[in-house]
C-alpha cells in the first residue's frame, strides 16, 4: 500500500467520514463476522428474509390450488434444473455491479460464447473443446474491449455496453449467418446435464460459483478492496488501492463468467439461435436487483442473487402450470422484482429506526 501524505490523509478521513462503508480491516468489524443479534433482531430478521418467506407462501399456495401438477419430482426438476444459464450471467452482471460498474453486454457476451462453439464444432469441424477455447478467449477479449473504452478512455459504461452488445450480436448474427446452429458432437451435453441427484450437474456448478463468489467477496483481502471501490472510489483511491484495475478485471470476470454460461446453454440445449441472446438480459438482471432484498439488504450479494433465480422461476413456472401463456415471464420478472425491492427498502428503513 503506498504511503500518503498528511493532506491525503486528512481528505481520507473526512471521505471516510462521509461514506457508510464498514471497516473492515478489523476482526469484530460488522462486516468482518457473522454477529449472531442480527438474525434475532425482529427488524433484520425482516429485512433479510422476508422474501424468503414469500417464497415459501407462494409455494404453498401454487400447491394448494394444483396438488397433482406443481408437487411433484418433475416441477423441482424444472425449477432448479433449468437456469444454470441464467444463474452464471446473473453472477456475471453481478461481478460489475459490486465496484460501481454497469454492464448491459453480458448477454451478448454469452451469445457469442454459444455461437462460436457449435458454428466451429458443426461448420468448421474443430474438436468441441477446441471450440470452447476459442469462445472463451473471445469473451476475455470482449471484457478487455469495454475495460479499455471504459477506463481507458473514459467513455460512459451505459454508452459502451449498449454497443457492445449490439456489437457481439452482430458478430454472432455474422458467424452463423442469423440461423440456429447444431452441435457435432452429441456427447458435449454431458457437461450440463449429467444426472447428480435428481438435477443436472450445471445446477452445481451455479451453487459452487455463487459460493465461491461469496467466498472471494466477504472472507478475503480482495472482495474487502472490491467492496472499498464499490462504496467509494475516492476514498479506496487514497488508501492505495489500485481503482482501474480492479474496475478492469471487473468487467473481465464479467464476460468470462458470461462465457461459461454460453458453454452452459449450448451443452444443455445442443445448439443456439443467437437472437436469442437478448431474452437472457431481463432475468438475470431481475435475479441480481432481487437479490437485494435477500441476505444482505441493500447489497448487491452472490446468495441473494442465487435465491432470486429459483424464487423467480417458482413463481413464473407456477403461472404458466396454471394456464397463463408466455407473456407471464415478463410480467412476472417487472412486477417481482419492483415489490421485492419495495419490501426491502421498507425494511431496511425501519432497521434504521431502531
């Protein structure tokens, strides 16, 4: 860490001052351990896991309405078996949002991913892992294209990000000339669909990836530094930390994460229609903003986000059990999540009150 002068140091303490960043660097820090008076305190019980609670009181009454159709092996097997996809770009996105940065390209990033690997597998002939390679470099270097306009030059992420996407889109659209493309080698699903326990092998991979998400956030030297950035550059600026690397590898992590879930989707659907690739961007970003009002409340967090997926498709796979067409999905992603947040901010207001 490199040394500050007396002047900095007085504009860091009055930044500090101002920010409602915990310290961290101290072990009985709040953020530091896990303080058991939080999970008895009534308003935080609230704000934590109220949702969870709603979740459960949806399931309970999808299942007294329809018993023969949503209690059953099938329907759990749906629920968790069918968006590892959407769970990896949720932690993707999720991975910009935890420093301040903002990303629409990820979703593009994933359907270039997915594109590139039956493209080469079935057009080109390449071995499926070669494929994979391949798709993953590219989704490095699409990181690396929006950290550089970004950070580099400065330019807004929103600006950057929509044209990216359009950008990877395009790319994509190019590749496989705007038609839905096959894998060659019928043995690559076994990646996402092996059966471990009634549900695919990709559902676990989500959970590890979300855990360790978690890991890396809260119980190391860097999630700390990553949370410093994302509560107040200036003040992580003055305390030595490198702010544009870790915004940069951001967005690196962003598209690479983005990538694997392009691996997912393919393994476990056998091909691609990369227009598709814009379907993806509602129901990630719903999961992570839901995931707000989740665990920690009014932080973006890897578990709230994992929660967000499976209490999302609970609700929207319960909706179209009952009859409701695929307009539901949309309204159901709109609607959850400005009355889960809306709970949340409740929350978090009456916890300030006591």
């Amino acid at each position: 860490m490199k040394r500050i002068s007396r002047a900095e140091n007085e504009e860091l303490e009055s930044l500090v001052g101002s920010t409602s960043l915990p310290d961290t660097s101290r072990p009985g820090s709040r953020r530091a351990r896990w303080d058991i008076r939080d999970h008895l305190n009534l308003p935080q019980v609230t704000a934590r896991y109220a949702l969870l609670v709603i979740w459960l009181l949806m399931a309970v009454a999808y299942a007294a309405v329809m018993p023969d159709k949503f209690l059953r092996t099938a329907t759990a097997q749906a629920i968790f078996g069918s968006q590892s996809a959407v769970l990896f770009l949720a932690m993707a996105s999720l991975a910009t949002f935890v420093v301040g940065e903002f990303d629409l390209s990820f979703a593009g990033v994933m359907g270039l991913s997915a594109t590139i690997i039956p493209v080469m597998t079935s057009l080109h002939h390449w071995n499926v892992w070669m494929a994979c390679v391949l798709a993953m470099f590219c989704c490095f270097g699409a990181g690396l294209l929006n950290a550089f306009f970004i950070i580099v030059l400065r330019v807004p992420s929103l600006v950057v990000t929509l044209g990216t996407a359009s950008l990877f889109l395009g790319i994509a659209e190019f590749i496989s000339s705007s038609n839905t493309v096959a894998v060659g080698d019928p043995s690559f699903s076994k990646i996402a669909l092996y059966n471990v326990g009634g549900l695919p092998v990709s559902f676990y991979y989500g959970v590890i990836l979300a855990i360790v998400f978690a890991y890396v956030m809260y119980l190391t030297p860097f999630g700390r530094n990553v949370a410093f950035v994302g509560a107040n550059r200036d003040v992580a600026r003055l305390a030595g930390i490198n702010v544009n690397r870790i915004r940069a590898a951001s967005y690196v992590v962003d598209s690479v994460i983005a990538g694997f879930a392009g691996v997912i989707l393919v393994a476990s659907a056998g091909g691609f229609d990369p227009t598709a690739s814009s379907t993806y961007l509602l129901p990630a970003l719903a999961a992570v903003f839901l995931g707000t009002a989740m665990v920690i409340p009014g932080q973006f967090n890897p578990i709230g986000t994992l929660l967000g997926i499976y209490f999302l498709e609970t609700g929207v796979l319960g909706l179209q059990l009952l009859g409701y067409s695929g307009w539901v999905q949309d309204a159901f992603y709109g609607a959850g999540l400005v009355i889960a947040v809306t709970l949340a901010t409740v929350a978090r207001e009456r916890i300030k009150r006591t």
